[in-house]
C-alpha cells in the first residue's frame, strides 16, 4: 500500500491529518505502513497529482474523499461536517478498502 499526504506549504491542517492518518494506521493494525508528505507547490503540480485541496490524502494513487467534478487546485480543503482533515471511521473505510483491493 502506497499513501501520499499531499498538502500546500503552511498548511495548518497538516500536522493534525499526519497525526490522524499513522493513528488510523495503527488502529487499524497497519502500524508498518508509511506514508509520504508531498508539498504541492503550484496549479502544475495540483493539476499531476489531481490534488483538489490541502490536505488530501492519496491510498494507492487514488483520493478515496474526491468530490466529482471538483478541478484541481491549490487550495485549502474542507471535508463534510466542515472539518479541515477528513473523518476517521471514514479513512479507516477506506484503509480497509484499499487493502481489500490490493487483495483482491
């Protein structure tokens, strides 16, 4: 399992969804698995990564909280509930999701 934090430079959300994504790992018995921080310097690189907001979080190359039709940008990102990093139970479905993938 590949998993890339990509977020803008000073982004205040990313220290809490670094914390929140090896918490969910962990939690989730997947303590081995790191991942990457990848800053997102401008709309070229946004546009490569189809990064649509810091922070986003990329399992396997995929956003598993995209929003259909949101372009890419350089941006700060809100999650539902109006949250800066997304829900736990919800990242944690999707850990879960892209293992089962890979297995699969």
């Amino acid at each position: 399992m590949h998993i890339t934090l990509l977020v803008v430079a000073d982004c205040p959300n990313q220290q809490p969804a670094e914390h929140l994504l090896r918490q969910t790992l962990d939690d989730a018995g997947m303590a081995s698995v790191p991942f990457d921080v990848r800053v997102v310097a401008n709309q070229g690189d946004a546009d490569r990564y189809g990064f649509t907001g810091s922070p986003t979080i990329q399992i396997n190359g995929i956003d598993p909280f995209a929003q259909p039709g949101q372009p890419p940008a350089v941006a700060c990102r809100v999650y539902p509930g109006g949250h800066g990093i997304p829900n736990a139970l919800e990242l944690r479905r999707a850990l879960h999701q892209a293992t089962a993938d890979v297995a699969g």
